[in-house]
C-alpha cells in the first residue's frame, strides 16, 4: 500500500527541512511512500531542490495563497489517483521510529474497515468536544510538547485524533466533505474523526515515538493575516486575531453540528471499535 504524505507549510523552511530529515531517516519501504511538500503562498517560494529527496520521491506543489491545513488532503487524493493512504503532517514533528510507515501499512491491510490513524488522539469524546480523559500519545519529549495522558507502543481505537498526524484509507476522503470553505486550522481533525467513524469506517491511534514542537505551524503573522482574510471573507467579526475568530467559527461548527444536531457528544470508543454514546 502507497503511503502519500502531505506536509503544508508556510515559511518556515529550516523547520520544514528538520521534519523531512526525520522522515527520511525513519521510513522503512522507500518504494511505497512518497512525501509531498505543499508551499502554502511561502514568500519566497519553497526551493524543493535543497531537500534530500534521493531517499524517496519528493514531490512538491504550491498554492497561491494559503489553503490551510486541511484543504491540501483533497489536493493530494487529486494529484496521486493510485495511492491508497493518503495524509498530512504537521511541518514541527519529527519522527524516531523507524519503520513506523511500516506499522501503519500493516495496521491498514490487517483490518479492512479501519479508514483514519492518528499519532496522538483520545478514546473518547466528552460532552465540550475535547479529548476528556482518553488521551493516547507516544511523545519522545526531547523537544517541543511532553507526554500527556497514556503512553501507549500499539494501536489503539480512538474517537478524536489531532491533526499533528492523519493517514487515511482512500476510500474514507469523500465522507470527509471538504471544500473551499473548510477553516484553515483547527477543529476538522476532531470533525474529520467523527466523520470516518460515522461512515462505518474505524479510528485508530499509534503509538509510535516522535516529537512535536507545538506552537510553530500556525503562530506567523503571515498565518494570522491568513485566518484574518478568510474571516472577513465569510463576513466573521474578527475583534482580536484573526487566528483566535477562525477558531471560535471553526469551533462552533464542530460543536452545532456533533453535540447539537447530532447529539454525537458526548462518546466513546470501546476497544473492540464499539461507539458508546448516553
């Protein structure tokens, strides 16, 4: 199975190389991964020929202004028609297992109906939308976050992951309804999760180790000018941030339509991938 991982980026080209060489030195089947960087409007423009790339395919894309996030995953099910694991990454992760793409083909062909994985997630979803007291991880700590909640070495159910890590089966993206209007951070990974899970499809954690920096992906001023501009353009009061008036909108829309229409929240997964809900 050929794994397509995404890593949006804006700027921040030194960060971005540290998370490629992590990838390169870790992966285990060269032959079916192949990484793509997607330039999200870097000024200037990302140089892809100063990153390795003689490890695996490195492929490369811009977009003009930036998409966010999570816009780029339909990009990518565009661009690579034939992979069946398609992902993103967040650009301030560094990965130490070696031969962790392995453990997750295996995870995938082992178990048909599992159709999203995550490295950092939560068995259960509590009545706010947030993790409550389920979260999973397997953070090394060395730099950036430390370890929260159980440390786990196996893969395990979940029903909210965080968008540091997101593999999906191909199958799985067009439940995920994305469009141009999809927010450019925040919320769409817990979304995303509670969609795949709705389709009939399972969620999954793995503990495999890395490293997040937190706090660097979406922190720029050319972000927030972003988030400003997408705000306005939907007609979005942007009193403080326009970081901090996309959350609240992206926020509300996960909270209206998962605890308020749906009554989803809140729930829990059981380890035999079972959903509880009241």
């Amino acid at each position: 199975m050929k794994i397509i991982l995404g890593i949006p980026a804006v700027n921040q080209e030194e960060l971005t190389k540290r998370c490629v060489e992590s990838i390169e030195t870790t992966v285990y089947d060269r032959t079916q991964f192949q990484l793509a960087l997607i330039d999200n409007g870097s000024q200037p423009s990302f140089d892809t020929s100063s990153y390795a790339g003689d490890i695996f395919p490195l492929d490369g894309f811009r977009n003009e202004t930036n998409r966010g996030f999570y816009y780029p995953l339909l990009q990518l099910s565009q661009r690579y028609p034939d992979a069946e694991l398609l992902g993103l990454a967040h650009n301030d992760v560094l990965f130490y297992e070696n031969g962790w793409d392995q453990r997750l083909r295996l995870a995938f062909q082992s178990d048909p109906k599992l159709g999203l994985v995550g490295l950092c997630g939560s068995w259960q979803a509590d009545a706010a939308g947030g993790r409550g007291g389920g979260t999973m991880m397997r953070f090394r700590g060395k730099k950036g976050q430390q370890q929260a909640g159980e440390r786990i070495d196996d893969l395990r159910p979940a029903a909210l992951l965080d968008s540091l890590f997101l593999l999906f089966r191909r199958d799985v993206i067009p439940h995920l309804k994305i469009d141009s209007d999809i927010s450019l951070c925040h919320f769409y990974d817990k979304i995303w999760s509670l969609r795949t899970i709705e389709a009939g499809y399972h969620v999954a954690v793995l503990g495999s180790e890395i490293d997040h920096l937190g706090g660097q992906t979406s922190t720029s001023t050319a972000y927030d000018d972003a988030a400003r501009a997408w705000c306005e353009q939907r007609a979005i009061p942007v009193p403080e941030s326009g970081d901090k008036a996309m959350y609240r909108e992206a926020e509300r829309r996960f909270l209206s339509e998962y605890r308020d229409q749906k009554r989803f929240l809140p729930c829990a997964v059981r380890p035999d991938y079972s959903l509880w809900r009241p």
